[in-house]
C-alpha cells in the first residue's frame, strides 16, 4: 500500500467510527453539556486529566473553557490538573504516580464541581483514583473512554456520564474524544449565550 492511500485508509477508518458512534453517543454528550452548564451557572468549576494524547485533551478542554470556543464569551472556570510539573511531579515522588489527580481533587475539588476524566482504555490508574477523589467530594464525573469502558465503566454512578468510543484502536478513540470535547464546548456556549448559528 502506498502512503497516499494509507492516508485516505486512516481518514475513512476516523470517519466510519465517527458515523457508527455518533447515534449512541449524542443524546450522553448533550445530557453531559447540560451537567456542565449547571455547574457553571450554579458557580462551581470543572477539573480535567489524563495521560499522554489524553492529558493534551485535558488541557484542550481547559483552553477553550478557559479563554473562548468558537463565540466571544467570558472566561469560564476549568483547570487541567496535568499541567503543574511540580505539584505532578512531588505528588508522584513523594506517594505514587496514581495519586497526581486524586490529591489534587482532594484539594481543590469542591461539591457539584465536575471531573472530565478522559482514558481512551478506562483502566488508566491515576484516572480511577481521581474519580474516587471525586466521588469523594461530591463531584459530577464526565469519563471519555473507549473499547470497552474498563475499570472506569464500572465506577460510573447515577449522576456521572460515561462517553465510550466504540472501538479498539486508540488512535480512532482520541479522534473521537476530541470531537465529544468540541461538542461539548459548543453546546456549553450555546446553553449560556443562547446563540444558535
């Protein structure tokens, strides 16, 4: 196979899984959108991480929360917890890798903040132990997983939203992830500006 046809071979595998996830995953991210929303006009904040492509969705998310999506607005609250190397790194010295989300969750994470926990295998260990700090305190969790949810599939209660990618390829899963991200910051705009285009 020639390079050129890898390439179209990679764009129609994106858009297949795009087409086979979209019916089931709609109604989840717009329920998720509206979760957020509510924490934000109810004055509380939203936390994301991951690992890897993941912890750079974390920090996607964050950004355009943080600054604008595609409409002028105000910024809104949210906090990468992947990105201070010294508290990262310290946490992981002193106690463990699986601990760099959770202690900080602990720490800032308040009641009815909402935890976007992004693992494309669901089985990420630092992941799971931040949704248990964020059960903890209270907090609604948003996890995008993929293949077949893993050990964060099961951790979901009835105020959380579980976001799965249905397929095993992690490269196709965080394309995806990233369009749930753009979804849900287009919908956050428009629940809070009331702006269709």
């Amino acid at each position: 196979m020639d390079a050129v046809q890898r390439v179209i071979n990679n764009f129609n595998e994106s858009i297949q899984v795009k087409t086979d996830a979209v019916k089931n995953l709609a109604p989840i991210i717009a329920d998720a959108a509206s979760a957020i929303t509510g924490a934000l006009l109810n004055e509380h904040k939203i936390m994301a991480c991951g690992n890897g492509g993941s912890a750079a969705d974390a920090q996607h998310f964050s950004a355009e929360m943080l600054n604008r999506f595609e409409m002028e607005r105000p910024g809104l609250p949210a906090i990468a917890l992947t990105t201070d190397s010294s508290t990262l790194t310290s946490i992981a010295n002193d106690y463990q890798f699986a601990e760099i989300y959770s202690k900080q969750i602990r720490a800032l994470g308040q009641e009815n903040d909402v935890l976007l926990a992004i693992s494309t295998s669901g089985e990420s260990h630092n992941i799971i132990h931040a949704v248990d700090a964020a059960h903890d305190r209270n907090m609604v969790v948003i996890a995008l997983t993929g293949r077949e949810g893993g050990q964060l599939a099961d951790l979901m209660n009835g105020n959380d939203f579980e976001i799965r990618v249905p397929t095993w390829s992690t490269a196709r899963i965080q394309e995806v992830h990233i369009m749930i991200i753009h979804s849900l910051c287009d919908l956050v705009d428009q629940q809070l500006l009331g702006q269709d285009e």
